[in-house]
C-alpha cells in the first residue's frame, strides 16, 4: 500500500466518523473554502497584506487543510487519487516535451 493509500483511508475514516461524506454538490464548498484560507495566507506572506504576518507552520497547516478538502472531494466522488494525480503527472510531463 502506497502513502498516498494510506492517506486516503485516513481521511474517509476520519470523514465516516463525522457521519459520512456529503451528497456530491456540497463536495466542493469545503475545497473552495479551504483555498480561499491558504489564498489568504500566501497573500500574508507575500506581503500584500501589511501589517500583518504569516508563517511556515500556518501556510502548512492551511495547505494541508487543502489537500484534506481535495482528497475528501476525490473520495467522495468515488475517483482513484492516486491513478488521478499520475495521470496529471504525465499529461504535465508529456506538454514540457
């Protein structure tokens, strides 16, 4: 089993202790949501918000709430994570040629 795998479990655990995965259209709310926060963030950081100041620790925490919401819409859709992101991985690969 890879660690994408095992990450992958770890989430539709943590999400059917929650009570199960939402109906499709609500899938995404939590993804947009999440990547307004970390859009939010990298602003902070890239100093487009003065005064205020940001860190490493809360732009991955924020990151990772992103990839949690991803990997959450994925399973939820029923769509291979792992096959997805290898298929992007070569498309990307095969363009750069």
């Amino acid at each position: 089993m890879t660690e994408l795998q095992i990450i992958c479990e770890k989430v539709d655990a943590l999400i059917e202790s929650l009570g199960g995965y939402w109906s499709k259209e609500w899938l995404l709310q939590p993804v947009l949501e999440e990547l307004g926060e970390f859009s939010k963030e990298l602003q902070i950081d890239a100093g487009l918000h003065p005064g205020r100041s940001t860190s490493k620790e809360k732009l991955e925490e924020e990151f990772g709430d992103l990839l949690f919401a991803v990997i959450a819409l994925g399973r939820g859709l029923e769509i291979d994570i792992e096959k997805a992101i290898l298929l992007s991985i070569k498309k990307y690969q095969t363009r750069s040629k």
